[in-house]
C-alpha cells in the first residue's frame, strides 16, 4: 500500500547552510520562529517528537538524531501528518547544543531512553555528564526544563549524582498526563515490566 504524505517528506529533514554557527529558527521553522521550541535529542524512529508535533501544534519540535535511516524514517512519519511545526536535524546530539542551538532558545528538552552504555569502561560515553549540563543550561531560557526518561536504574542513579553537583538546576518532581506520548521503547519495556524512571530539572 503506498504512503500518503500530507507534506514532502524533504521538507521535514532541515539541512543548515553553516554547521559553524547557530541555528537560524526563522529558516527551520518558516513563519512561527517565536513559537515556544521543544527539542528531542536522539529521537529515534521520531514517533514521539511526531506525537508532540501533533499534540501540540502552538509549540515548535526539533528532533535530533545522527542515523540516516532513522531520519528518513521521522520524515516519512511526519509527512503524514498535517503537522507543520516538526523537523529533524541529522547531527550529534552534543554537537547540536553546545554549536547549533541558539543561547537560551529552548524551552523543553527531552531525552527519552539514552544509551546507558552499562560497561564501566564505556560511562564516559554517556550522555548525561556535567559538560552535557553545562551545555544544555546555555540553550534553555530561564525556567526551562530538562526532561529525562530512562529504563536503567544504574544508569538513572548516575544521573542523579550528576545533578547533585551542579549549580544550574533544580530538580522537581514529574508525573507525566495519559496523554504524554511513549516512545517505542517505552511500551516494550512497559509490556516487559520493566519500571520507568524519570528526572525532571529546571533551569535557574
């Protein structure tokens, strides 16, 4: 059965012109570059940055993710949609916040089921570090969040120590509404009763 696609699925991918230099939110996302900027970094198959995209279509999303197929793949999910407001970067995640995301720009940024590289030899792989916070402290206006979803309890542990030491954020409490979507890997570990750990920070 052939897709339908509501909008160009190239369109939804956006290609910077200087990778040396911030983003400019007028061209990623044309007409509505004030809108309130959600970023998902490593978005996956994009079945959640396409969910927000459609829960929420006052707010801008920018989903993140270095492997090509997965890219093409968040394209043609979007495409689907009649959803204007979500797009897709082909860059790391690091690269992304602490070059490409204008200073204080961002509003939520997601980061739902990192690789908790489990090897103790590998935890300087791992995502959430401090120069990963100071970074993401930069791209967030003042009161913006950092949400974070993890199934790994070592690695959620890791993370919480991370946080206790640094200066930039405060943690608070967060229950996510039945209507906040779930990653592809939310329901497989759900369906395996697996438990969901979640931290929520703040930007002071």
């Amino acid at each position: 059965m052939q897709s339908v696609f509501l909008i160009p699925p190239e369109t939804v991918e956006f290609l910077p012109e200087n990778y040396f230099a911030p983003l400019d939110l007028a061209a990623v996302f044309p007409g509505r570059p004030d809108a309130p900027l959600e970023v998902d970094l490593g978005s996956g198959d994009g079945s959640f940055l396409v969910a927000m995209a459609n829960r929420a279509p006052e707010r801008n999303f920018l989903g993140v993710e270095r492997l090509l197929g997965r890219v093409r793949k968040t394209c043609r999910r979007m495409a689907r949609t009649q959803a204007r407001n979500g797009r897709i970067i082909r860059v790391e995640s690091h690269y992304l916040i602490r070059h490409l995301l204008p200073r204080g720009s961002v509003s939520v940024m997601h980061v739902m089921f990192p690789d908790p590289w489990p090897k103790r030899h590998h935890h300087h792989k791992r995502l959430i570090q401090t120069e990963f916070l100071d970074a993401a402290r930069e791209a967030l206006a003042p009161g913006g969040e950092l949400r974070l979803t993890t199934d790994d309890l070592p690695y959620f542990q890791h993370m919480r120590k991370v946080f206790s030491v640094h200066s930039g954020f405060a943690e608070e409490p967060w229950t996510p509404g039945p209507d906040y979507p779930q990653t592809d890997f939310e329901r497989l570990f759900r369906s395996q009763g697996l438990p969901i750990h979640r931290a929520l920070l703040r930007r002071i």
